[in-house]
C-alpha cells in the first residue's frame, strides 16, 4: 500500500466519528418547513455509479418521507455545477473534494453538507481504473513518461491522484502531458490513438474492459485510497435559509446510501436511469460503496496534497467549508 493510502487509513478512522447533522431548528432568512407542499430541490449529479443512490433515494421514497421534491439534474464538470449553485439554479451537487476546496480556496461561498462515498484501499471495490490500449506500449505505470493521458478534468480528482501515483511508479508527472477528456468519449479516444491512456470510471470502465482495454493502475486506490471521494455541497447562502431542507436531505441520502450498500444490484437497475450503457456493461460494473463519514482532516488531507501538487496555494485552512447544523 503507498505511503499516502496508508496515511489516510487513519484519517478515515478518525473521520467515522465525525459524521454528519443532528437534529436542529430552522433559522435564518426564508426558511422551508418540513410540512405542507414539498420543498423543491434541484441536485447535479455526473453520469457514473457513484451517482445512483440520488435515483435510489427517489425510487424507494426516501425523499418523499422527508417531504422533498428532488429532480436529479446531470452535470458534467463541476466547472458547471459550482456556478449553478451559486445562482440557485442548483440546491445541491455532489462532485469530488478537488474542485470544492479549489472553489473555497478562492473565496466562494459553498459548504459541504455531506460525504457521499471514498476511495477504496482495496482494488476489488475501485470504480476506477488507469486504461491503455493493447499495443500501444503502454503497459504499466512506468511507461507513461513522454505520454498523453486523458482525465475528465484538468486540476481534477483523477489528475491529483494521477499525479501521487506516478511519483510512486518512478515517473515525473512533468513528463506526461494530461489533457481533458469527457467519459464517454474516453474509449473512443485511446482506439483511435488520440491518448495513450486514460483514467476512467465506471460504468465506462466496463466499456472500456469490454473493448479490449488493459488497466495498468488504480490511481484511486493506490495513490489516494481511504480519502472521501464525492462529496455534496451546496451554496452558503442556501444553508442558511434552509437548514431544515439540508438536514433532511442528506437523512435521505444517508438512508439511500445505506441502501445502496445491502442491496448492490438496486443499483445496477437504475444505471439506465442516467447512463447510456449497455446491460453488458452495467452487469460488468463495479459497485461503490457509500459511506457518509466526512471530517475536517478530510477535506485538509486533501487541501494538503493539492498544495503541494500546485493546485491551490498553501495555507487554505478547510475548517469552516463542513456545513453542521448546529453551525449554519
């Protein structure tokens, strides 16, 4: 296990006791009671398997029993979603910790309200992989110097694994040119020689498995496994004038998640719902496992390693970006 993977167990322990939202009252401008007509919630979710407890939550009537309207809207990158909830197009978005702490770190007001899931120590449970095409002459990590290598976002959560990882293999991430890519035109891409390699998620990754495709690294297990991986966040402004909905939001998606982790295959089923693969592919897929734990020493961790990998500047204290109830 790498040095960072091993790091973060511990942190991954010590979060378990920091989970989220107990009970509190309504306050501040505008707020939404749990009773009468249900509060109307617009979320951004990415179309990947990490994404399916929100369709779950719907279908099993987790938010109907919290008295919530929530309509699953899809985002691509949170380039997008960020500005969507500052403009209350969007209540909530769920997307990695690397754009939440680059968007903080800037100075605008969003808070985290929820941990959705990690990434795994173990690579049986990596919804994720490093891909390269047969005969490319890329055939493990080491090979990368001098490549091209497609990640969903450029500043992103696969590029700063990427990174941790290819300075485990020996590589100089300066010497790999990483370009942006969306996932469904990732496998598309590495056939027609375009990238080298690409990092990508299922259920594309069981696409890209059934295209012939080799996984030479985990970047997400072995560079930054135990980490929180999505996370929910939603705009200041929004927490404050509607703890009440926020509390009961992520009770439901904590519930959906729970869910989730007993009943794998419920997943599978609403795959279709929001993705556009076959039922090959979504049999083939790798399940997440959903945990909500989310702590303060999370988000440093990786405020932390963004710092010394250049994403941010260093001295970003996360301290106030976790949303509580009790703090709103």
């Amino acid at each position: 296990m790498p040095r960072l993977s091993r790091t973060l167990t511990a942190i991954s322990a010590l979060s378990a006791g920091a989970l989220l939202l107990a009970g509190c009252s309504v306050s501040g401008p505008a707020p939404q009671e749990s009773a009468g007509a249900p509060v109307a919630l617009a979320v951004g979710v990415t179309p990947i398997a990490n994404a399916a407890h929100v369709y779950i939550a719907k279908q099993q009537g987790f938010f109907e029993d919290e008295n919530l309207d929530v309509t699953a809207t899809t985002i691509q990158t949170a380039a997008t979603a960020i500005p969507s909830l500052l403009n209350n197009e969007l209540q909530m978005a769920l997307m990695t910790s690397v754009p939440i702490v680059t968007a903080a770190s800037k100075g605008l007001p969003i808070r985290v309200v929820s941990g959705s899931d990690r990434y795994p120590l173990d690579p049986k449970h990596d919804t994720t992989a490093l891909v390269a095409a047969p005969g490319s002459g890329v055939g493990s990590v080491k090979d990368l110097s001098g490549k091209t290598v497609a990640v969903v976002g450029l500043k992103s959560a696969p590029e700063l694994a990427l990174r941790v990882l290819l300075k485990d293999s020996g590589v100089d991430p300066e010497q790999v040119k990483v370009v942006e890519i969306a996932y469904p035109d990732m496998v598309p891409a590495l056939q027609s020689k375009r990238v080298d390699a690409a990092f990508v998620v299922d259920p594309f990754l069981s696409k890209a498995r059934a295209a012939g495709l080799q996984v030479i690294g985990r970047p997400f297990t072995e560079g930054i496994g135990g980490m929180s991986a999505l996370e929910w966040v939603a705009s200041d402004a929004f927490t404050k004038s509607n703890p009440d909905a926020v509390q009961r939001f992520t009770k439901a998606m904590k519930r959906a998640g729970e869910y989730a982790n007993e009943h794998p295959e419920a997943v599978r089923k609403v795959l279709p719902e929001f993705t556009s693969l076959s039922p090959e592919a979504i049999e083939k897929s790798v399940i997440p496992t959903y945990d909500t734990r989310l702590g303060v020493e999370d988000i440093q961790a990786f405020a932390d390693l963004m710092a010394k990998e250049g994403f941010i500047n260093d001295g970003y204290d996360p301290a106030k970006l976790i949303w509580t109830p009790a703090g709103n």
